[in-house]
C-alpha cells in the first residue's frame, strides 16, 4: 500500500545533467538524463506527438542482487511534460528501481497517465510500485507488497483490460527464474489488488538483461486482450486469459529453445500475432487462430 514501505523525498530536477533534452521531444533518440548505463525513456505519444517523458536515473551499487546482468540499479524516477516542467523522486537507501525503463499508461482512464515501476526492497525483495503527479508533485499512488525476501525479483508481464473490467490490470511474473507465479493486479484507490493468479511461468533469464517476453494477444477475438507469457522453462508459450470473470489457459504452444526476447512483427499492430525469438536463433510467431502472420 503507498506509504507504507517506502519515505519519498522529492527532489527538484534542475541540473544539466538530468534535464531533459528538447529535441528528444521531436523524435531525435536520446540516453537517459543522468541514467542508467542500459536504461530507456519511456514515452506517452498522442497524434504523433511526444507528450511524457519517464527514466530511471542515480544509478547505485547498493543492492547487489545483479539479476539484470549487472549490480547496478536506479536510485531515482524522473518525469518530464512537454511544457517544460520535471519532477524526480528518490528512494532512501534501503530501496532501488530495479528495471531498466518505467511505464507510462492511464491505469484507471481518468486521462491522467500514471507511471509503473519494479521497486526492491533490500530486506524484502521485489514490488510493483506506481507513481504519478498529483497537486505537482511526483508521489506514490499505490504498490503490491514486497515478495518478502531479499532478492526476490519480479518482472511485469503486461498492462491491459485483460479482465474487462473497464481499467488497465498490470500483470507480473513474481519469482520467475524460482517456479514464477503469474499476478493479475488491479489499482483501486490506494491499493494494488490481487484480481487472479496461476502458477508455472517465467519471463526472463537470470542475467539477462532482457525484459520483454511476454505478448498481447486478441487469441479468441473479443474486445480485450488476453496474454501469452513463457512457462518456467521458458520452452513453452502459455495463452491465459479471462473467461466468465475467471483467469484460465486457453492454449499452449511447445518451443524448439527457450525465448530470449519478443521481436516485433507487421501483425504486431493488430495483436493477433507476436514474435518471440528463440535461443537457438529462430523465430517463433505465434499467431491467434484464424490468423498468420503477416
């Protein structure tokens, strides 16, 4: 719950070396202000515009867990609008960002775009943690709690309607190198809360510095996505998704190697097909039924 694991010291955000560049806004590829050394910046882009810029930056030895292929973490979030306006916040010393790049999206569709991060405790291991500027202020609106363990790790899978609720769930594997727990959470005021969970998944390889296995996928056609994430092994795609308000498998596709990392496809845009490339160096396409890839 916010405020409850965590101080937040609101930092003002004036230097050189963390301000925001200006043609980064037209398109003009940037590395993050003051940033990690892997890290990216997430946009919100409207009519062809860039609008929201997030990024990690401090980058910090403090938490030498290293399941992102290095010991080095994230100590502060960074936001910046296109008005010229930026807001940091700092963790204290007992917490990093472990991730690379934050999420932007308008969790609960009030138009106000919230900012969705992996946060680890030394003492209790991984959070989702979801930060937003309200009243002008960077503040934490809502989290999961810890795993409980120091060095217990989670990794987002997804961020959509997949139960169709009317708002965004966020979905994460916790634990996904140690028997992963696939969780589907939804922000209700304060909180993060548990809508669904199934066990046997995982979405990234110990070391790797790789976070993005998982796929959007319309399997059965309807309104809403469902969610194709790797089992454990990393050798299978599991598709789960909601069925009369309960979260089920739908499918299953066994692997020839292990998915390393999704890599985009023309069908992409139409979230009937994901490519996911493999360890032995193929590609996968794993397209809904009814549909091939383009």
């Amino acid at each position: 719950m916010a405020g409850t694991f965590l101080y937040l010291s609101l930092l003002p955000s004036t230097s050189a070396e963390t301000r925001f560049p200006e043609d980064a806004w037209n398109g003009v590829p940037v590395f993050p202000p003051g940033g990690l050394p892997d890290g990216e910046v997430a946009f919100v882009e409207k009519d062809g515009a860039r609008h929201m810029a997030a990024w990690y930056g401090a980058p910090t030895a403090r938490y030498r867990h290293g399941i992102l292929g290095d010991a080095i973490e994230a100590g502060t979030l960074h936001v910046a609008l296109r008005d010229g306006r930026q807001f940091s916040l700092t963790l204290p010393q007992s917490e990093v960002f472990e991730d690379r790049t934050p999420r932007l999206i308008d969790l609960d569709g009030d138009g106000q775009f919230e900012i969705v991060t992996i946060r680890s405790l030394k003492t209790a291991g991984g959070s989702v943690a979801v930060f937003g500027i309200r009243d002008g202020n960077l503040v934490e609106l809502a989290s999961t709690v810890p795993i409980g363990r120091s060095n217990r790790w989670l990794n987002i899978a997804g961020i959509a309607d997949y139960a169709g609720r009317g708002t965004s769930q966020i979905a994460y594997v916790e634990t996904p190198h140690i028997g992963g727990t696939l969780y589907f959470v939804e922000k209700r005021g304060s909180k993060l809360v548990p809508v669904a969970s199934m066990r046997g998944f995982s979405n990234h390889e110990i070391g790797s510095r790789e976070q993005n296995l998982s796929a959007d996928i319309f399997w059965s056609g309807g309104e809403r996505p469902d969610l194709a994430v790797p089992s454990d092994s990393l050798r299978t795609l599991r598709v789960v998704g909601f069925r009369d308000g309960d979260l089920q498998e739908l499918d299953q596709k066994a692997l020839p190697a292990k998915v390393v990392t999704r890599s985009m496809s023309p069908a992409e845009k139409h979230k009937t097909c994901a490519r996911f490339q493999l360890e032995n160096g193929d590609q996968f396409n794993l397209c809904a039924p009814g549909h091939t890839p383009d």
